[in-house]
C-alpha cells in the first residue's frame, strides 16, 4: 500500500496575515477620535487579547479598569498611550 504524501512547496505562509499587531497585550492604548467616533467611550485601555486582522487591519480586545466588559477594536482605530503623561491621566482619573 503507498500512502501519497501532499506537500505544499514555496506556500507564502505569512502572506493572509496582513498587517503585524502593532501592539502588544498589556499595552495601555487610547481609542482615537472621530467625527462622531467613540465620543462615548474615552480613557485609557490596556490590550487584554490579540486577534486576527478582520480584513487588512490587526484585531484586538481591549479594557478599561472603570468597566466590566471588553470591547473589539481594530488596529486603526487605537493609538498607544506614550510616555508619563498617560500614567498621570490614569493615577487621576482612576483613582480620584
């Protein structure tokens, strides 16, 4: 009996990824703002999860401390929280 092996030469393995998560879990990030975007949700929130991109764009779960749930964002629509300016916004609001 043979048995037939199959085997996938020069497949682009990377290639239906898309774009890298720029950003990594734990990562405090920021939603940006918009015309009529988000206007309901600002603060800082911290990637709880990585997700696969949902057309070009990298998924991921995010979460603020002041709320119970995640909500999905993708890639675009997040900023990173840079520098001592968003420890102060977080020490302020979060526990003031």
């Amino acid at each position: 009996m043979i048995t037939p092996h199959i085997y996938r030469r020069n497949t682009p393995v990377a290639s239906h990824l898309g774009a890298p998560h720029r950003f990594t879990v734990g990562q405090a990030v920021r939603l940006k703002g918009g015309f009529a975007q988000r206007a309901q949700a600002p603060g800082v929130y911290h990637i709880t999860r990585t997700l696969p991109p949902l057309g070009e764009s990298p998924q991921y779960r995010i979460r603020s401390d002041g709320e119970s749930h995640e909500r999905l964002a993708s890639q675009n629509e997040l900023e990173a929280v840079t520098g001592t300016g968003g420890d102060l916004m977080e020490r302020t609001f979060r526990h003031g």
